[in-house]
C-alpha cells in the first residue's frame, strides 16, 4: 500500500508535462529501431532518475528463509 506522501508523488508527477511526454515517446517508439545512442541517452536519463542510492548498512531480518 502506498503511503501519502508516495500518492502525492505520482500525483504531481502526472501532472508534469515532461514526464508525460517521456512516457508518450516510449509508447508511440518503435524499439526494435532504437539506435545504440538513443540506448545510452535512455540509461542515462534512467540513471538519472534513480540514483544515488543510499547505501544501507542495517542488516535485513530474516527468521524463515528456507533453501
């Protein structure tokens, strides 16, 4: 379940009108003619987008993994 604070997030974000033309772009795109340079201007827009990461140094519980 989202929180407000991530509903609130989507809900400017569709209101960008960046965005909505980024989404637009990759619908109507034909990608099986994507170049390689038009590849790497996608990972970097992508990368862009979600890093930096922070790096988490807590260790994960884990009571009933099973192998």
């Amino acid at each position: 379940m989202l929180s407000k604070e991530e509903k609130q997030e989507m809900l400017e974000d569709a209101k960008s009108k960046k965005r909505r033309d980024n989404f637009r772009f990759g619908r109507d795109k034909n990608n099986d003619n994507l170049s390689f340079d038009d590849y790497l201007v996608f990972l970097n827009q992508v990368q862009e987008i979600f890093s930096p990461f922070e790096v988490s140094h807590s260790i994960t519980p884990a009571k009933l993994n099973r192998i």
